[in-house]
C-alpha cells in the first residue's frame, strides 16, 4: 500500500507543480480513501527541520541551521492507525534541507 500512496504523492506533486487543477479534485479523494483505510499521509515541506524528527531521513543541502527548512519531499511520512487507534509509523519521509 506504501508503494501505492507514493505513487499518488508523486502524481499530486507533479500536478500542483504544473497547476493542473481539475486533477486536485480525484487526488483529493484517493487520499481521503487511504484515510478511511487508517493512513495518514504527512507531507512536511515547509517545515522547520530538527535533528531530533525520527519519521524522517533528511539530505541537507548546504549548512545545517536553526531555521533551516525542508525544501522538497521525496517521499511522504506514512503512519497507520493499528488495533488499538494509535498511529504507528509505517515509512519515514524522505525529504531535502536547505
């Protein structure tokens, strides 16, 4: 399933990218399927990084510093909901720091 909303983040990237917009719409939906199977997809670009996040490997272009951001995501954050409700961590983004 990891592989499958990889795919559709990728899509999702490529279409805002190029403004494709009555796509969003169908995307839109698919993510809110995988919610309703127990995913959370996370996309943190935009963020500030730290060090101490364990739910994502990062590349850091250039310096390391406080207010250092992500600035692209290869790969999302992936958790599911197990038995008991709690989210468990499913794939760690892969992400770029800049």
């Amino acid at each position: 399933m990891t592989e499958i909303i990889n795919q559709v983040f990728s899509i999702q990237e490529k279409t805002t990218k190029a403004e494709i917009t009555p796509l969003q719409r169908n995307l839109d939906r698919i993510l809110y399927e995988f919610e309703q199977m127990g995913y959370q997809v996370i996309n943190p670009q935009g963020t500030v990084y730290k060090n101490e996040m364990t739910d994502v490997e990062a590349k850091i272009a250039g310096d390391l510093r406080k207010d250092s951001k992500i600035t692209k995501v290869l790969k999302p954050i992936i958790y599911k909901k197990n038995d008991t409700g709690a989210l468990q961590l499913v794939q760690k983004g892969i992400v770029i720091v800049d």
